[in-house]
C-alpha cells in the first residue's frame, strides 16, 4: 500500500474549471470518482507515477491548494490503479477514487500551517512543488494523523475507525491511538522520563494488617460500597486502605486497624486531598463541595472499630487546604 498526496486548486491555468476536494467529499456517488484527465494532469512526474506507481488500494491525502494557504481536507483511498484517458492511449492521467460515502470527510480540515508547527513538512507541500499527485513517506503521513487527533480529538475516532477499514492499521492499533508510537505531538516528550537516584526514608507498613481487612470487607468500600472488579488471577477485586490518622513521627499514626478504612481508589483520594472525613459524632461521611457520598453512615463489619483518637484527627483535617461549611446534602 503506497501513500500520496493528491493536490487540487480551483484555479488552474489550464483553464479546465479547477478541481476542489469538497465536490468530491460532500458528493453522493455510489460509485468511484474519476480525477484528472488530459486537461488537468500534465506533469510528466505525475503521469509517470499515475502509469507506474499508483495501485487499487493506496491511501490518498486530500490536499485543496487554495491561496493564501493551502488545507488537508480529507482522505481516501484509489478505487483502481492509475488509467489513461483516452483508454489505451497510454496517456496516464486518470485517478479513480473509491466512492465519497468510503472516503474520510475531515470534520474540520487541517490547514498547512498547523502541520508544519509539529514539525512536519513534506517536501510536496513546499513551493516549487509541481504536479498533481505526489508520493508521502509514512512518518509524514503518520504526522499528518497526528497532527489532525491533536487538532481535533473529536474526529480522533472516526479517523481511525477509517484508517482501520482502509488497512493502515490492524485492530489492535485502531483501538489505541498510543500504539502508533512513530508519530509524536508537539509537547510529547521525546525520550523516557529522567531517573535520579534518591535516599529517601519510608514507614515500613504491615501490610498483612491492611490484606486482612481489605478480606473482612470483601473489597467493599466502607463508605460507598463500590467494589472494583478487576482482570487477573486471585480475589479479582481492588481495594485501597486509607489510615486515618497518617503514619510517621509528624503524624503520631499507628499501623493499627483501628486507624484504617477499607475504600475504594475515589473515596481514598477523597480521604487523602481532606475532601472527606468522618463526623465523630455522627459516624457519617461529610464532604467537600456537593457530594452525593456525604452524610453516608460508614459500614463496619465485626471485628474492626476505629479508635476515637484517630476519627478525629482525620475530621481536624477537613477541607484543610480550603476552609469552608461541611455540606451534608
Ligand atoms: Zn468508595
């Protein structure tokens, strides 16, 4: 499968009438749409690849030249190899195209300028650049791609939904926009994140205390409920343990279950960033902000009480970092 680029203007010299790429996308032809002709193509370039090159199959960019600046306006795919027309005067000048309704209409189209600030520019968008049809090289026809995701991540969906049907991509990689790792956005990063080695001190947890209880609540979050099930061999459920009261010497935490809570991963968070605690008084959840999880009354199954002390240092956090009133509704 060959890539190209196949340009039209609206105002040729050849006075032919012009060509524009929305004729063609926002056409309703059932069947292939034949492009070009004596009149149109005379690049000897352009026919050379049209006789030699062109296959049924290939990937073609649609590129409307129009001043001041030209646009990428879509994609499709050649219906036929290249023809000559007349047939059989070995004049090779004809594109047949697949029909509008296989092509991919760019919601919105990419103008030039956005490709080159990604750092991409092909030598046929250039001036000087004669001719109608044009080959691309796949890393510039993968940042055109890119560049249109990141233009739009609306379209990201139907663009590789399409690319997937015209075979430039296998299902895995249409499913994952991350699998085509032969392009980059312009702030990706260009290489692996930067280690430092570091002497750090941590507070050793028993983790069998936090295992255990995860298992008295069967993975259940205390406060909402919610179990999360996941893929892989064992319990197939996820739970995190939050202790209330935090651990160290700044803290005066125990690795105790009377200061943990068996949550799941956004009741934890809630915990950790103090948008939720435990009302001593009242043993119900109160939240920051409007939240549908405040004022539940927290489970607690046999065996696990939490410790007065440790409720309330967890409830002194509160909204720490933002004071304002406990909603409870
Ligand atoms: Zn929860």
């Amino acid at each position: 499968m060959r890539l190209w680029v196949v340009k039209a203007n609206e105002n040729p010299e050849s006075g032919s009438g012009g060509w524009h790429w929305d004729n063609y996308l926002f056409g309703t032809a059932n069947d292939g749409q034949e492009w070009g002709g004596p009149d149109w193509v005379r690049s000897h370039c352009s026919k050379k690849l049209i006789r030699e090159d062109v296959r049924k199959n290939d990937l073609v960019v649609c590129y409307q030249t129009e001043r001041p600046r030209g646009a990428i306006r879509g994609l499709t795919r050649m219906a036929s190899d290249g023809k000559d027309d007349p047939p059989d005067s070995g004049d090779y000048n004809l594109l047949n195209f697949v029909p509008p309704e296989d092509a991919l209409n760019l919601d919105s189209g990419l103008d030039i300028r956005a490709l080159y600030a990604t750092g991409c520019h092909p030598k046929c968008f250039g001036p000087g650049s004669q001719g109608t049809i044009f080959p691309i090289e796949q890393p510039d026809f993968d940042a055109i791609i890119k560049a249109l995701i990141g233009q739009s991540c609306v379209q990201e969906a139907a663009l590789f939904k399409w690319l997937r049907g015209a075979g430039y991509l296998s299902r895995s990689q249409a499913q994952t926009a991350k699998n085509i790792t032969s392009v980059r956005l312009p702030d990706d990063d260009d290489a692996p994140p930067r280690k430092v080695n570091l002497i750090t001190q941590r507070v050793v947890r028993n983790t069998a205390k936090g295992e255990s209880l995860k298992r008295l609540y069967d993975c259940k979050c205390q406060v909402c409920g919610y179990r999360v099930a996941v893929p892989r061999a064992g319990s197939g459920v996820y739970a995190e343990v939050h202790h209330l009261r935090l651990l160290g010497a700044n803290h005066g935490g125990w690795d105790n279950r009377n200061n943990m809570l068996v949550l799941c991963p956004n009741c934890h968070a809630e915990f950790d960033a103090h948008a939720m605690a435990i009302d001593p008084r009242t043993e119900r959840s109160v939240c920051y902000g409007r939240n549908p999880k405040s004022g539940k009354k927290l489970k607690f199954r046999r065996g696990h009480v939490l410790a007065p002390e440790n409720v309330q240092s967890s409830w002194n956090c509160l909204f720490k970092t933002k004071p304002g009133p406990a909603q409870t509704d």
